[in-house]
C-alpha cells in the first residue's frame, strides 16, 4: 500500500503529522516529501480555520444533545477521511478531545 505523503501535506498535516500516518520517521517523512516536488510551509505552519467539512465531523464528535459523539476512529470508518485530517479539523473547529476513555482531556500545567 503506498501513502500519497503529498496529499496527506497538502490536507493540512505538517511533517510530524504526515511521519506518524505513514509510520516513519520525520526525517524520512521530510525526505519524501521535497522528493514528491512538495514545496514545504514554513516552520509553525499555516493558521488553522474552521470550515464545513471541519463543523461537520465536530458535529459526528460532539454527538446530539446527549453526548454520544463518536470516536475518532469510528468517524474515520464513516468518512474515509485520515485520521490526522480528522484530528486537525476538529482542532480547527475548537473541539475539546476526550482522552481514550471518553472522558475530556486533562489541560497540561
């Protein structure tokens, strides 16, 4: 199975995001990238922004009035979407993620 890293960047990922989805290393994600003619973001990346596609899968993940969103993962399954696109999205949208046992995440001090 070979990963479009281009797409993958292009989506919004950054080099980081990108290593983890194709399992490698983010030299070797960097690497395939410059070889794939990507012309990289500068360091910090681009602001983020909400869009549709952003409040939709915010909505799949907030749930209805009684909470039930869904997973990541399941949303994934839904969409087709990758799973670092989701994750980005949903940051984009300003959704609190919840930890893997559906609870809200602790903030870091």
């Amino acid at each position: 199975m070979s990963v479009d890293v281009a797409a993958l960047y292009d989506e919004g990922l950054g080099i980081r995001s990108v290593a983890d989805e194709i399992g490698r290393s983010y030299s070797t994600a960097r690497r395939q990238l410059l070889a794939a003619g990507v012309k990289l973001r500068p360091s910090g990346g681009r602001p983020l922004e909400a869009d549709p596609v952003a409040e939709y899968l915010a909505g799949l993940y907030r749930g209805g009035q009684f909470g039930n969103g869904m997973s990541i993962r399941a949303i994934q399954q839904r969409t087709g979407y990758s799973y670092g696109f989701i994750r980005t999205r949903l940051h984009a949208a300003g959704v609190e993620l919840r930890d893997p046992q559906g609870r809200p995440r602790k903030a870091v001090a």
